[in-house]
C-alpha cells in the first residue's frame, strides 16, 4: 500500500514541472491585460508579468572569439567571414495572470515559442 501511495506521490510531483507548449495564436495567457502570444516581447514580460526573470545563452559561431582580449597571442582569432552572426538565446520564465508557471523563447530577441506549466 505504501508503495503504491509513493508511486502515486512521484507521479504527481514529476507532472507538476511538465510544460505544455502553448498556440502562438492564443488569446487564453495574459498579463495585466497582455495577451502572451506570438506579438509579446520581451518588455512586456518584463514589466507586465509578475516573477519574471531571464536566462540568457550566447551561441558564438565559428571564427568569433567572444571574450579574446587584444594584443594578440596565440589564442587570438580572426574573423575569416563578415557575414557571420552570433545568435542569443533568451529564456524568460514568470507567472501569469492566472497564476501558472510560464516560460517564452526568444532567439535574437524574437519571438520562438512559449510553454506553459500543466
């Protein structure tokens, strides 16, 4: 019985973190009157969503040396293509006016996709 009782306990926390990835298109997720959508920045989690707070991940590409100090040595590295772009990633987690856990992506301060805690 107490296996059972414990199993039904695991479940029950281990599902509490799964996130649902919402409709870019929806209206049902607000804060303070803003609909969490496609069109959200990251502003408007900022200031309008309660508990908010970023992540934020650089991907420096090939031929970027994103914390070389100059003066050259050997670690030094050039850029070999102007053409290249480095991508930020950003993660914002927050709670909406519904009080459910929420988490957007942005990619170079775009929209990607937002999830929300089931």
């Amino acid at each position: 019985m107490r296996k059972i009782l414990a199993g039904f306990l695991l479940l029950g926390v281990s599902s509490s973190y799964a996130y649902t990835t919402i409709d870019p298109n929806s209206i049902m997720f607000k804060c303070s009157g803003a609909v969490i959508n496609a069109k959200i920045t990251e502003s408007d989690i900022k200031t309008k969503c309660k508990n908010a707070s970023e992540s934020i991940t650089d991907d420096v590409k090939d031929g970027h040396n994103s914390t070389h100090v100059s003066g050259g040595g050997a670690d030094q590295i050039q850029d070999d293509d102007e053409s290249v772009t480095d991508n930020q990633f950003d993660t914002w987690y927050f709670t909406n006016d519904a009080n459910q856990k929420m988490k957007c992506y942005f990619k170079n301060h775009k929209y990607v996709k937002c999830k929300v805690s089931q």
